[in-house]
C-alpha cells in the first residue's frame, strides 16, 4: 500500500480538478482552495521523498498486453525526477497562491483556471514522473491540452483564443515527431521503459536508426521547449493569464523537452546521442537563442519580453544537451524556473497594478510605486542576465564552460553574444519601465501589490539568489550527482562579465538618457533593422503567407475536390441516381393487376423448380 | 394396375388448368374456383404417390393423411374467401378482379 504513495502525484491534482470543474464550478473560491491544497499537499510529499522517506517501488499499472510487450504504466522514483517534482510542484504552489491575488476581480471562472491548472500540475507530473516513454507521451499531450485551455481563458479575446489554437497545432508538429520517435525507439530497443533502455543498447548502437529515433524524439522537444522552428507558439502564448505564463509557458512546461532529452541521455547512455544527433540538437537550440534574443531586444510588451528571454534561456538549455552536458542543462533549467517564474509573476504583479497595461512605453517610475515588487524583479534580471552571485550566473557559466570543455568555439561565441544581448534587452526593460517618471495615468496611479502577489515573489526572490549556490545546488538540481563547481578565473567568467558590461552599457547609453527615458516610443523604432526585429523576422508572417494562405489552400483545394468530386458526387449523388433507376425499371412490374402478379408469382415458381431441376 | 405416370399427368392438367383460371379470368369468385382445382390436383398426385408407395396393394397413409389435411384448409380457405368476395361486392358492387388497384395508386 505504502509502496503507491507516489501515485498521489498524479492522483492528487487529477481529483482537484475534477472536483473543481464538476462540483465547485460555481464555487471559485472554493475551486482555488481544492486546488491549493492538493499542489501543496503534493510539494510536502516531494519534500517528505527527497529529504529521505523511502515507501519502495510503486507498482507499475499494466494497461493492455499485446502478445509479448506489455504496454506498462508506472512512476520512475529518482533523483532526476524527483528533484525535478520539486521544482514543478514549488513553483505550481507559488503560482497558485499568486494567482488568488491575480485573478481577484477577473470576472471570469475562478473555478475553470484552477481546474485548469490542477490539470497542468496533474500532466505535468507524468512527464516528470513517468517510467517509459508511454507515460511521458501521455502527459506531453496532457500538457499540451492543458496549455490550450489556459492559454485561451480568456477565450472571449479573439487573440487569446488564436494563441491558444497556435499553441495547439504547433505542438502537435512536434508531437508527430515524437510518436515516430517512439516508434522506432521501441523498434530499436524493444523497451520503451526508461530503466530497460541501457541494457538494450548494444543492439541499437551504430544504427542509423538510432539517430534518427533521437532526432524524432527530438522534434517533440522542438515543439514543446517552442525551439526553432515551431517557436513562434510561445510568444502568443502571453495571451493567457501571466500566472499561467509564469508555471506553464516559462518554468516548467516549456522546460519539459529538455528534461526529456537530459532523461534519455540519462537512461540510454551518452553514446546513444551520436555525433550528427547532438550537432543538430546544439544548432537548433544556439539559433533558438540567438534569434529570440535578438527579437526580444525591440519589444515592448512586457510579457513578450520575458517570452522571448525564455525562447532564448531554452535554446541555451538545448544547446547544453547538444553539448552532452546534461548537468549544464539541468542546472540551468532548475535556475532558470526559480527566476523566470520570478519575472513574471512580477511582470504580473505590475500588470495588474497597472490596470492591466502591458506596454513598458506607457509605464515608466514604477521604482517609487511599487518599490517591493520592482526589486524582485530585478533580482530576476540580475539572475536572468548572469549578474555574479546570481543564480543564473553559475548555471550560465556552466553552459559556457561546457561549450569550451568540447572545443566548440562557435558555440561559445554565440553563447557570449547572447549573453550580451540579454542583458541589453533586460536593461532596456528596467530602464523604461522603472525608471523616469510615469508617462500614463494608470502608471501614476500604481500602487504595491497586495500580500498574496508579494509572499511568493519575495520567496522567489530569495530562491533566484541562492539556488545557484553549490550548498542549495547540490541538493537540489535536477541531476543524480550534481555538483556545482567552483567559478575559475577562466575565459568564460570574463567573457560573460564582458557580455554583461557590454550588453549593459549599450542599453544604457541607447535608453538612459533622460530625454529618451520621457519619450513615449522606442527611438530606435524606426529603422529597418527594427522594424525587421518587430515583425518577429517575417517568420510568423511566413507561415501565416506561405504554410497556412499557400500549402494549406492547396490543400483545401485537394480535399474539396475530392469531397466534391468523389464522395458528394459520385458516392452520394450517384448512388441515389443508381437506387431510383433501378426502382424505376423495376416499378413498372408492380401493374396492379392481380392476375400480373399472379402470372409473375407462376413464373418465378416455374423459374425456381427449373433450376433446381437443372441442377440436381 | 393405372400406371402412376396417368394419375400424375392427370394431376398436372387439372393443375394447369387451374393456373390458367387464375390467370385469365377476371371475376374472383371464378379465381377461388381455379385456386380450389390448383389444390385438387396437387392432392391427386399426393394420393398416387401415396398409392405408388405402397406395396401389395396397401398405400402409405401418411400422404393420404396430408390429403385430407389439404382439403380442410380448402374449405377454410373458401369459406374466407366467399366472406371476402361477398363483402367486396357490397363495397364495389362487383367481383372483377381488375377493379382492384386501390393499393397500387
């Protein structure tokens, strides 16, 4: 009995939102306390498991046998997962909290977001939790239906309601990848389970197959990591509400892909990602971050900003696989949950004492308004931008180093200038939005944020300093065996204080001037390059043009021919056409006269005892 | 002893003639009358297969049986379908046959 303690996991968060959805959908108090109370009750248990409570081996659930394989269900319970529970659940039960003060006075269904993100804490806890391929299939969709539902709360918004449709189809791109990838991964191996996979090894490794089983695997984490080129979801994504933002669409949901693919080179062994696989990984994720952080530098929302850094963060992470260095990635994902949900619930928290104005050109001397929330933020930027003693330092670093440790020069550079570019655009965001005077009415007016946004943004707050720390790191980084080392005085702490001194000092000198500062537009707005960077690089104009107006009216065109053509007119219409001809002909029998059919009825028994005749 | 061949083309004649009634003629009650001959003959070729069966003289009853069966139902037959003539003509007024296409149209 004790051994399936863990499946409370699942359980738990599942049960609060069917409670919420069906029982307390008019309840919405009610709803969030349900759901507070299980994602709590779930961070205790996680807590309770990695401070040594040891319940044994949850017994696996099997769904269906087919012939020899059996299609199993169960929780895999190491420290990988667990710590990355911690992680899923410690954020999901700020979030919550954060969102009772968020969504006071939305007058839309308290008890449907929460259902909604029970469901998400439920999804997501299968990905982090599962012990084959299966269940992490299972709880990719789940994630992905949750995402939709959250991203489209406010589905009253044509916007929020695109986004959501966008998250949706994008990912499943993605998704298709991932099932082909499961198939060959189980054609290869024979096993699906993840604890199977290295004794299996032998028979996979060298096989052609193998890398493309990892690169299929790999589009899966393309679609939901939102990496080049399905990274145009996440952006849209900002439509939802900004807890969503903060749980889903930057701390743990987007992070899942890496998790993933650092779960596989965990159970299938280092070998197993040959060389092609991880410089296409490296490629994609180096171009991710290159290109979000050059599209972040000119926006000026809010949310978009923090939803490009995450593109960006991620593509590091991505990187950090393609360079085998998993530990790296971890290490980063782990930092960078704690200070990008930090971002954004700040970010939320200014929304909302905004009056819901997301545009950082019509905020402006929030540091006096809202002093609190405005240094938790900005210890999340000097996480987010490598700041030394932050966070997000020593896990940047790590990446950096690891891209030296494999002689990988390109990548490091571009590494660095992301850096740079990061700190550019976090600057140039502190800089508008709290600094200066307030340029709008509802800027003049904001107030703190109240105590239930303020308790998680400063717990926050203190995580995002030290979680980077080797005594907080050790324990908790997503990583059986983790260890933090020790910052040399090598290359890559100078060109990230580079990075930093550079990327700082131009945002500086392009926004610091007063007169900029009082200025109701970004000066820089007006030149191509700008505009270009606006426009998000034509890449989304490209797909609405060329995928969704071109290929996809072709094939409108293809199927209307052949529902038209060949199921309207030939099935239906002909098949009518075909019926009434034969009732015509055959119509004209029935005469009405009694001594027709009487004459037919003898013919027919005539014709019937000829042929029996002829017969036998 | 008549040959079974006699009796059974016998039975046939009666049968087509019947038929032929049937068909040809147009007032019901001269139809009931051929249904009634198409009957007949059928039970006379019972009856000399019955015979034929036999041996020494002695037939099978078991046909015979079924002969007598056949007539029952005749007259059952007969006794509705006089019922039905009788009510037809008072609707109509007459027994022909080919008055009766209500249901076709």
């Amino acid at each position: 009995m004790m051994q399936n303690l863990p499946w409370l996991f699942l359980v738990l968060p599942l049960v609060a939102a069917a409670v919420d959805w069906l029982i307390l959908a008019r309840r919405p108090w009610a709803a969030a306390s349900v759901s507070i109370i299980s994602v709590i009750t779930t961070l205790m248990l996680c807590i309770a498991y990695l401070c040594g409570m040891q319940t044994g081996t949850p017994s696996n659930y099997v769904w269906f046998p087919v012939q020899d394989f059996d299609l199993s269900l169960g929780l895999l319970m190491d420290a990988l997962s667990m710590k990355m529970m911690l992680v899923v659940t410690g954020i999901g039960a700020l979030v919550h909290i954060f969102s009772l003060g968020y969504m006071k006075g939305d007058p839309s269904n308290h008890s449907r977001y929460f259902a909604g993100l029970s469901i998400f804490m439920f999804s997501m806890s299968c990905i982090v939790l599962a012990n084959s391929l299966i269940l992490t299939f299972i709880g990719w969709e789940m994630v992905g239906f949750s995402s939709y539902l959250l991203i489209g709360h406010w589905y009253h918004k044509d916007s929020a309601a695109d986004a959501a449709k966008k998250a949706f189809i994008t990912n499943r791109v993605g998704d298709f990848g991932f099932l082909i990838g499961i198939l060959l991964t189980l054609g290869l191996f024979g096993t699906l389970h993840y604890a199977d996979m290295a004794g299996h090894m032998k028979v996979a490794e060298g096989s052609p197959v193998l890398t493309a089983a990892i690169l299929c695997l790999f589009c899966g984490a393309v679609g939901k990591s939102a990496q080049f080129p399905l990274h145009v979801w996440l952006p849209d994504a900002m439509e939802g509400p900004t807890p969503v933002s903060a749980l889903i669409h930057a701390a743990t949901m987007v992070a899942a892909g890496v998790y993933m693919l650092v779960r596989l080179q965990v159970s299938m062994g280092l070998v197993a990602f040959t060389e092609t696989a991880c410089c296409v990984i490296a490629s994609v994720g180096a171009i991710t971050a290159l290109l979000s952080a050059l599209m972040a530098t000119q926006q000026d929302d809010i949310k978009r900003v923090l939803a490009y850094s995450t593109l960006s963060q991620l593509g590091y992470m991505m990187m950090a696989v393609g360079l085998l260095a998993g530990q790296a990635a971890m290490f980063h994902l782990y930092t960078h949950a704690w200070f990008k949900a930090l971002l954004f619930l700040a970010a939320g928290a200014i929304i909302v004492c905004c009056h819901h104005e997301q545009d950082i050109w019509k905020m402006g001397g929030l540091r006096k308004k809202m002093p609190v929330t405005v240094l938790c933020f900005l210890a999340g930027t000097c996480a987010l931008i490598a700041v030394p003693g932050f966070s997000g330092f020593f896990s940047k670093e790590s990446i950096l180093e690891a891209a030296l440790e494999r002689n990988n020069v390109p990548l490091f550079v571009l590494g660095v200038v992301v850096a740079a570019l990061t700190t550019f655009y976090m600057v140039r965001l502190c800089l508008i939005a709290f600094c200066g005077h307030a340029r709008t009415h509802e800027a003049e007016q904001a107030q703190e944020a109240a105590p239930t946004m303020l308790v998680p943004l400063l717990i926050l707050a203190v995580l995002a300093i030290i979680s980077g720390y080797g005594f907080v790191a050790d324990q908790l980084v997503p990583y059986g065996g983790f260890h933090a080392a020790d910052t040399e005085w090598g290359v890559t702490l100078f060109a990230g204080l580079g990075a930093l001194i550079v990327g700082g000092g131009l945002a500086w000198l392009l926004y610091g001037k007063p007169g900029t500062l009082a200025g109701k537009t970004d000066p820089l707005g007006a030149n191509p390059v700008s505009r270009a960077l606006r426009q998000r690089l034509y890449i989304d104009a490209f797909y609405d043009h060329v995928l969704v107006g071109g290929v996809q009216r072709w094939f409108t065109c293809l199927v209307s021919c052949l529902d038209d053509g060949i199921i309207r007119r030939l099935i239906g219409q002909g098949l009518a056409l075909l019926t009434a001809w034969v009732g015509r002909l055959l119509g004209r029998i029935q005469g009405g006269s009694l001594r027709g059919y009487t004459l037919l009825t003898s013919l027919g028994v005539l014709v019937l005892m000829l042929i029996l005749i002829l017969l036998f | 002893m008549t040959p079974l061949s006699h009796y059974l083309i016998f039975s046939a004649l009666l049968f087509s003639v019947g038929l032929g009634g049937a068909i040809i003629r147009r007032n019901v009650l001269v139809v009931l009358m051929c249904l009634e001959l198409m009957l007949t003959g059928a039970n006379v070729s019972l009856v000399a297969f019955s015979r034929a069966q036999g041996l020494e003289g002695v037939p099978v009853y078991d046909a015979q049986v079924l002969a007598l069966f056949v007539m029952a139902i005749a007259a059952a037959e007969v006794a509705v379908g006089l019922a039905l003539i009788v009510a037809m003509f008072r609707a109509r007024r007459g027994v022909e046959s080919t008055s009766l296409t209500s249901l076709k149209d």
